[in-house]
C-alpha cells in the first residue's frame, strides 16, 4: 500500500530500536547524534532545546509511519512558528457539514446554514495560523483557503440538490458532468433510473456488496430518491470534484518543511 503523507504534529514515540536514517542536511549542524539517539526513546517529547548550545530538535510524524527528528536553530524560528506551519503540510481540512445521506431521510438533516458557519470558522482557521512568513508558506495558506473554498462550493450546491436538483441548472459547476446533471434535472423519472443503471451496473460487476445494495434499492418503494441520492453523490459530485483538481501534494510541502532543519533524521519503517 502507497504511504500517503499526511502530516501530523504531534508527540510521537521514536523507539530506540529504530534504525534512523540521516536525510540530506541544508546547514552544517553536524553534532548532538548521541543527544538524538538517547532522545529516540523519549515518549513523551516533542521539541528540545539544547543547553548550552544554539540548536534545538522538534519531533514529528509523517503518515503516521515515518518517525522525524530536525534540528534547527531556534533563533530562526519559534516554537509555535514550526508548530502552525505544519499544519498546512498534510493538506486541507474536510468539512464536517458536507455530509451525504445514505438514506432518505437523512436528507432532512442536511443543513446549508451548519456548512456556511463551518467553512467561515475554517478559513479563519488557516487565516489565523502563524506561520513562517517567507513566500512559500504564504502562497500554501493561500491554496489551502482556495482549496477549502472549491470543496465548500461543491458541498453547499450537492446539500441543496439533494433536496431540489433544478439547482443543478444554475450552479457554476452547470456545464460540468453534464451526463449526471441531465439525468438528475430530467422530469422523467425513466431516463433517471435508467442513468442510474447505466451508473451502477458496472459499479456493481467490481464489487458485489454495491451491486447487491442498488438492486435491494431498484426494488424499494423510494427507489427515485436513492437514484438521485446515488447519482449526486457518487456520479455527479465525484465526477466534478475529480475535474477540479487535487490539493498541493504533500510530498512537495514535507519536502519544503524539512529544509527548515540543518538536519533530519528519519525512520520509515513503519511505511509499507
């Protein structure tokens, strides 16, 4: 399975009995190995500052699986800095509120409002965070507001639609999946079942607990209802959120965080 960066600060266990890995050092900090390699089995430690010296370690985890010490000097950066600029590393942050329903009347539940007050909260999460003020970092902030701002365009329309999918017809996502958005809007009711057979049938052939779910479906008396809920959610919504793009990879912004360190010791071990 593929190790998916996702970035996590946190206070991490390095066990000595890892093997650790230098990484290509970007400054000269070339001391203190003995300091780390006692350090490896602190539990409980997250960052250090070295007496008598001008460097200071900061431990972290990336994926849940790879194991990091940096050393860096904290006169260039502080504490909270490192702390609040990594939290941008792994990505955005999903909206809670922008639920889909798996049954009828979990639609009732769905509320714009509660996504509204949600993504307000969120950007002025990321617009709060003190970060590390070079131009990189900035720009990242940036694109993760843009990137929380497409998911919660995407969210609020589908939230409504569920309810009423007209709004499909003047949403700026309209002239997107247009094979979806046809068959949702349609007055008739077979050209949407049969769009939603031509969906999950082949669906079904890869995997038989989806086929088995959509045929106990077909034959339900809200058979309608769960051939929209089927085609906005995983027709219609998946079909523009994979033309809008992805997020930033982590593998750019883990490798321009670790330049913030003179030096990095890694343990991937845990990465399969």
């Amino acid at each position: 399975m593929r190790c998916h960066l996702l970035f996590l600060l946190s206070v991490c266990a390095i066990m000595s009995s890892c093997k650790m890995q230098s990484g290509k050092p970007t400054g000269k900090i070339e001391k203190n190995d003995t300091l780390i390699a006692h350090l490896r089995g602190l539990d409980s430690l997250k960052h250090y500052f070295i007496p008598n010296d001008t460097s200071a370690l900061w431990k972290f985890t990336i994926a849940g699986c790879c194991d990091v010490i940096g050393i860096y000097n904290p006169s260039t950066y502080t504490v909270s800095q490192l702390e609040e600029t990594g939290k941008l590393v792994s990505g955005g942050i999903n909206l809670r509120s922008g639920r889909f329903p798996t049954e009828p009347n979990d639609i009732t539940e769905l509320s714009v409002d509660d996504l509204d007050k949600e993504f307000e909260e969120k950007v002025t999460y990321f617009r709060n965070l003190r970060i590390i003020p070079v131009k990189f970092w900035e720009d990242l902030r940036l694109t993760r507001i843009n990137e929380l701002k497409s998911q919660y365009e995407l969210e609020r329309i589908k939230t409504i639609a569920y309810k009423d999918p007209s709004v499909l017809l003047t949403s700026k996502f309209k002239s997107l999946c247009k094979e979806f958005s046809d068959a949702l809007t349609s007055s008739d009711t077979l050209a949407l079942m049969a769009a939603w057979a031509r969906f999950s049938e082949p669906r079904g052939r890869a995997n038989e607990i989806t086929f088995a779910r959509y045929k106990v479906q077909r034959a339900s008396k809200d058979s309608v209802l769960y051939a929209r809920m089927d085609l906005l959610t995983f027709g219609w919504g998946n079909c523009v959120n994979h033309q809008l793009g992805g997020v930033v990879g982590a593998d750019v912004t883990v490798k321009e965080f670790e330049r913030l360190f003179g030096r990095i010791y890694r343990d991937c071990g845990g990465c399969d």
